[in-house]
C-alpha cells in the first residue's frame, strides 16, 4: 500500500490525519529509528541479554530496520471466551494457526497465552520471536470482576524461548495496586533473564463512564497510567487509542492543570495519542496502541489507527481480532496494510 493508497483509505479524514502539525512539538522526542537500541534503549539500565531479546524483536517481519514493530495479540481464548473469540474463524482454537498468521503476516512477533505457546513451542520458537501474556482476567468467575490474576510465570516464558512477557493491570480498579506491585516483580525478574517488558496499561472503574462519555479511554487517564507503567519498568506500553480527554476535569479527582489541555493536547486525535507518547518518557519507552473489536470497516480503522500512532511518535500497532476472526489471507493483508503505513515514508511525524 502506498501513499495515494493511504490517502483514499483514509477518504475525509486524509487531509486531517496526513497534514497535522502536533501542539507538542516532535523536536525533543525519541523516535523509533533503525538505530533505536544503540541511540535509546541502550542508555536504560536494561542488560545486554534484554537489549538483544529488544534487537531480536525489531530485527523480525516486514518492519525490520525501521524501529517499528507490529505484534499479533490473540489471548481473548481467556479475556473474552474461546468460543466468542474464535466462532468466526474457528482454525484459531489451533494455536499453531496463530503462529503461522503471524509468520506470514510479516509480524515483528506474536503474544499469547503460556498453553498457546507452550503447545508449538518447540516448532516456532526459534522462527518468530515470542511473547507470552502471563495474566489476564477470565469471563467465568460470576459475577465478572476486574482482576488479573497470573496464568503463567516467568520461568516458563525463558524455559519457552520467549523474547518478551506481556501483561495487563487494570489501573484504577480495586485491584490494582496489588496487579502494581506484582507486576514489577515480575518484570524485574524477566529483565534479570534478559526478556523485554510489555504492559498492557488498562483502565478499569466504572466511575469512569459517565452517561455523556466513557473516559476509559481519556488522554488525560490513559497517559497518566502510561506513566505509571513505565516507572514500574514497561520497556513498551500498550494502550487504547486515545478518543477524548478532560477525565481528571470531568470526573473531578487527581492533580491537573489546565496546560494539560492546552499547551499539551488539543481535540485532535493524534495530538491526543502524542500525550501518551510524552508520558512514556518522551517516548522512550514505545507506545504501540491496540486495534480494537473487530468491526464493519476494519481495514479503514486499522490504518487510521497506523498513522495517528505514528505520526505521534508512537512505536507501532499490536492488532488481533481484525485480524483473526477473518479468514487467514484477509488477516494477512490487513496485518500487511498496517505494516505498509509504517513503511510507508510520506507518512511523517506530526
């Protein structure tokens, strides 16, 4: 896919995406790069067998050399039910199906469950770099409460090969400092074997959701949980495309002040992503946002959500269910058109 391609994909918003000048300007950030180890990453107190487990990962898929990643996640079998998940293409119970759709869907590497993984470990370890997501919530527990709880330990990530864990805490929820503290434990241990940190940063408290907005998904809320994430370690933050702002305002909590929202965001939408990039330490820790539900107009939303984190400063895209509840060659090729935005270089930083 190329620019012209981008351009008509994006349809009305082409201009507003393609042509934003960001209120924080871009001077001051660590952008991904082809050097981006050596230029940024090195500077941390990461050690050697991490930087190069960081190395591997940028070094795999279509999108090697460029500082840029696309992960495939598929660990809603646990979050959102096996069968919800993958009733619309039922090949991925099979976890073997996943590893090829990332394989041949160009992915820097793939992040699942620590049964996906260890079923095919010895097959597909050493041909795409791993990620194993060792906790996650689980829908059978009545009534649902949100939690994580550990499906997994990270012995077992380093005993299956795996370059990186992953895992989630659901900021601002009951549970979540207990899911803090844990989780830095957990990450200061996968650091000391060598493995780079992912932190799914998620917020989850129904005082969030007003009757007018749903600021779970609030730059102001969101970058702030960024910033909690990589202090506890998060070499890459996961995190929801921003689409609104003003939690902390609205729901009257917190610290803030009004340059938040002026000098350091606007309404637009890739303003609001660089507010999360600027919470990850300048970007210096990498922001890759998610895909989303998978819908009516997946390949449309997918770019979109491609350009706005890069032009943002952002690291990449880790995008599943658009992907795998198609069939395997329509999965690949939205995978491929995420990855061509980012290869793609008339598609600047804002």
């Amino acid at each position: 896919m190329n620019y012209a391609e981008i351009q008509s994909l994006l349809g009305k918003d082409a201009e507003n995406l393609l042509a934003h000048t960001c209120t924080v300007p871009k001077k001051g950030l660590h952008l991904p790069s082809s050097s981006w180890v050596d230029d940024t990453f090195i500077q941390s107190d990461r050690n050697i067998r991490t930087l190069c487990s960081f190395e591997r990962i940028l070094e795999h898929g279509r999108l090697k050399k460029t500082g840029y990643i696309s992960i495939l996640p598929v660990d809603q079998g646990i979050e959102h039910t096996a069968g919800a998940s993958f009733a619309p293409n039922p090949i991925y119970f099979d976890p073997e199906n996943i590893i090829k759709l990332a394989i041949e869907g160009g992915c820097n590497a793939v992040a699942t469950t620590l049964g996906c993984l260890g079923s095919v470990a010895r097959k597909y370890a050493h041909k795409i770099p791993f990620v194993l997501k060792f906790n996650h919530n689980e829908l059978l527990t009545y009534p649902n409460m949100y939690d994580q709880n550990l499906f997994g330990s990270i012995k077992q990530a380093h005993e299956q090969g795996c370059a990186a864990v992953g895992a989630t805490v659901y900021f601002g929820s009951d549970n979540s400092r207990r899911q803090i503290m844990e989780i830095s434990k957990a990450f200061e241990m996968a650091h000391e074997l060598g493995m780079v940190t992912i932190l799914w940063c998620y917020l989850r408290n129904p005082g969030f959701k007003t009757k007018e907005k749903d600021f779970h998904t609030a730059a102001d809320l969101t970058g702030q949980a960024n910033h909690l994430g990589v202090t506890i370690k998060a070499d890459i933050i996961k995190q929801k495309l921003p689409t609104n702002n003003g939690g902390f305002k609205t729901l009257k909590f917190g610290k803030q002040t009004e340059k938040m929202y002026t000098e350091l965001c606007s309404d637009h939408p890739i303003d609001l992503c660089r507010y999360q990039v600027i919470n990850n330490y300048m970007g210096r820790m990498g922001l890759i946002n998610s895909g989303g539900a998978s819908g009516d107009n997946d390949l449309q939303e997918a770019v979109a959500t491609a350009v706005i984190n890069k032009r943002a400063g952002g690291m990449g895209l880790i995008l599943g269910r658009k992907a795998f509840q198609k069939e395997m060659k329509e999965g690949i090729k939205l995978l491929h058109a995420v990855q061509d935005t980012y290869l793609c270089k008339e598609v600047t930083i804002a």
